[in-house]
C-alpha cells in the first residue's frame, strides 16, 4: 500500500502522468472516490499521457466506456446490474488493454487479482490517494 498527498489539480496530474509510465497491457486499474475526486482527471492525464496530449477525452458517464488504441476508459456509474458488464466489453478489455474503470464496486466480482486500487479521498483542498 502506498500513499499520496497531492495539494491540487497539477500535482494530481503529475502524479498521474508518473503513474502512467509504468502501465502496460493487459492492465486493470480501478480509481475509487466520490463524485467530484478527481478519478475523471486521472484517467485523462493517463491517457493522454500514454496517447498524447492532444487526445481528447470525455467522460464515459453516458457511453460507458471509450476506446483509445489499447486502453479502455469504463464508467460503470449507470450499470445496474453486473451481468451488463460482459455486454459492454469489460471482459475483453481487461484481458487485452490497459483498463481504467471508475465507479468499479459493480465489478469487484470480476476483477483480476491483480488489479490496482486507486482510492481518493478529500484532504484539505487537495486529495489523499492510498494505492492497493
């Protein structure tokens, strides 16, 4: 377990850009926090890290999940049930790409042992982040 304090938004960038540079696929990160923590802003600095800057990056809240050569951004906040999760692909992109999922808890059943846990939390005006 390791942790980090980050004071804001660059420094979360930061972070996550160093992070990403020991990524590779196949590759199951699952970022935990409330609404608001910043698990959008990690996942798009991945990716635009391991992609270019100029990758654009929406949030899958609607789509579910976006594709970027090789890494799959998930957003299961709006799955329901855990059996919508072989329909959308889940499967497939953890045993093949880099796999970040946000709102994972639906998906603890199916997660390779070997996923990382990113869990942010609120500290002062910036984040905690504890890394299993």
């Amino acid at each position: 377990m390791k942790e980090f304090i980050l004071n804001d938004v660059n420094e979360m960038r930061t972070w996550a850009a160093e992070f990403a540079s020991g990524l590779t696929a196949p590759m199951v990160v699952a970022l935990h926090g409330d609404l608001g923590m910043g698990k959008s802003e990690i996942a798009r600095t991945v990716i635009q890290t391991l992609r270019g800057a100029e990758t654009v990056v929406p949030s899958p809240t609607f789509t579910i999940v976006q594709s970027y050569d090789g890494i799959s951004h998930f957003d299961l906040y709006r799955v329901e049930d855990s059996s919508e999760l072989a329909e959308i692909g889940l499967e497939h992109a953890m045993q093949n790409d880099i796999t970040l999922i946000e709102w994972p808890e639906i998906a603890q059943q199916v997660l390779p042992s070997n996923t990382i846990h990113i869990y942010i939390t609120q500290n002062g005006e910036g984040r905690k982040l504890v890394i299993k």
